[in-house]
C-alpha cells in the first residue's frame, strides 16, 4: 500500500461507529439497538421529543452511562478506530470527543474564563491554551469582554457560549451539542447557531440533539429520528421531506 493509500484508508475510516448499542438505568432500557455511522466532516441531527432517548445517546457515547452502579451500556461504540465502550468520561475526551451538555453544567461560581480552562485541563492541550482561547474569543467576542464575569451572573445564551467554549478548547475531533437551544430566547438561539455554522465549517465532525426540526436539518448534512429509545428514521437531511421527519418524530404515518 503507498502512502497516498494509507492516507485515503484513514480519511475513509469512520471517525464513529456505533454498533447494537442499548443503553440501561438499572432493568429499563432506555436504547434499543442503536446503530450509526459516521465519517470525518459529518454533521448528524438526532431529533426526537422527550424521552426519545437522544441524551441517553449522547450520555453513552461520552462514558457518562458507565460511571454509575445502576446505569450500563451493551454493544459497541468505536472513535478513530478505538473501542471506547469500556473507557471513562476523561480518556474519552482525551481521545477527542467532547460534549456540550444539557444543562451547560458550568462551575457557577468561577468566571468565564475559568470555566474554559477547566476544558483543558489535559496535558495535551496545556501547549496551545492561549491559541485555544483566542480563537473562542473570536468566536464569542461577548465572552472576551466578560472573561472576568461569573458565569452564574449571565444569561442562559451566554452561559451556553462559556459552554461551547469549554468543549472547544480540548480541540475535539468530534462535538456533540446536547439541546442546543433548550430554555432560550429566540435571539440568542439565532446567534448560537449562527456560531455553530461557523464550527462546523471548519471540519468538526458534530451531532447536534435538538427538538427544534427545522434548526437541527438546516444545520446538518445527516438525521436520524429517535422514538421510545429507537432510530425509526435516518437519511440525508436535503432527501427525505419535512412532513416524513415530523410524521416520525410523532409516531405517526405521512
């Protein structure tokens, strides 16, 4: 094989791959035999109302499922190549997957800017900390000119930037945003997204949770719908109509 093979393999290989996986808090079963693929660039939708099992998903993929005594994972879960299904929450990100999570979960008591570090806390990106932090500067200029702020005196939209950020500066190979849009104003919602275009047109390969139809396909190359813990729908977000995705989502037929 010549070195320009070896290279074409690697891009070739899917950065994620999912395979059977079923998720559990202790005997209910909250995923179903769920299986994705995806490949370096790809930006996937998970759509579903509460309870669909999108975050149980994310939770999964993140090692988040298998810290607790009454929560566990069956099945695969491969990143770059790796089996990850066994592994912890931090040699997950240390491998280059992090998670922008429901919620934000912020240290409210720390400023901005310390909150951010806190997403670099790994040897690997002590060397470019301050590159890191410029560039999320650039991104969010709001959070420059409130780097010193306590993030628990902010707006939710902008404690979502800190969020954001936070995952951004362990330089992910792949992000995964959690209900991006959840509790906010329709303004800021626009200027999140408007952020996370510019994410994704850099080349990280993202899945993006959201119940928000509409804003979840504008903003991906790839869907699928999750009812009752399954993926009953999956294409490309340009070929398959609004009314399909809305009939799945509800469970119902078109």
């Amino acid at each position: 094989m010549s070195i320009w093979e070896s290279k074409l393999d690697e891009v070739s290989k899917p950065v994620l791959s999912v395979s059977s996986l079923s998720a559990y808090y202790g005997e209910l079963r909250a995923i179903y035999d769920v299986s994705i693929e995806l490949q370096r660039g790809d930006v996937l939708a998970i759509i579903g109302a509460n309870g669909a099992g999108k975050s149980t998903l994310l939770k999964s993929l993140t090692g988040l499922m298998t810290q607790g005594s009454s929560t566990r994972i069956r099945g695969s879960i491969e990143f770059n190549g790796h089996r990850i299904d066994k592994s912890g929450p931090d040699q997950i990100v240390e491998a280059g997957l992090a998670l922008v999570p429901e919620g934000r979960r912020l240290f409210s008591r720390m400023t901005v800017e310390d909150n951010l570090l806190a997403g670099a806390y790994l040897a690997r990106c002590r060397p470019t900390i301050d590159t890191k932090l410029e560039e999320i500067y650039m991104l969010f200029p709001r959070l420059r000119e409130r780097k010193n702020q306590i993030v628990s005196q902010m707006s939710g939209g902008e404690q979502q930037m800190v969020s954001i950020g936070r995952a951004l500066i362990s330089s992910p190979t792949l992000i995964a945003f959690d209900e991006l849009s959840l509790g906010l104003s329709p303004m800021m919602v626009d200027e999140i997204y408007k952020n996370l275009h510019r994410i994704i047109a850099g080349g990280t390969t993202s899945i993006i949770v959201e119940q928000d139809l509409k804003r979840a396909l504008s903003a991906s190359n790839r869907f699928c719908v999750m009812l009752e813990g399954s993926i009953v729908l999956e294409g490309k977000s340009n070929e398959v109509s609004l009314e399909e995705i809305t009939a799945a989502y509800f469970g119902t037929t078109v």
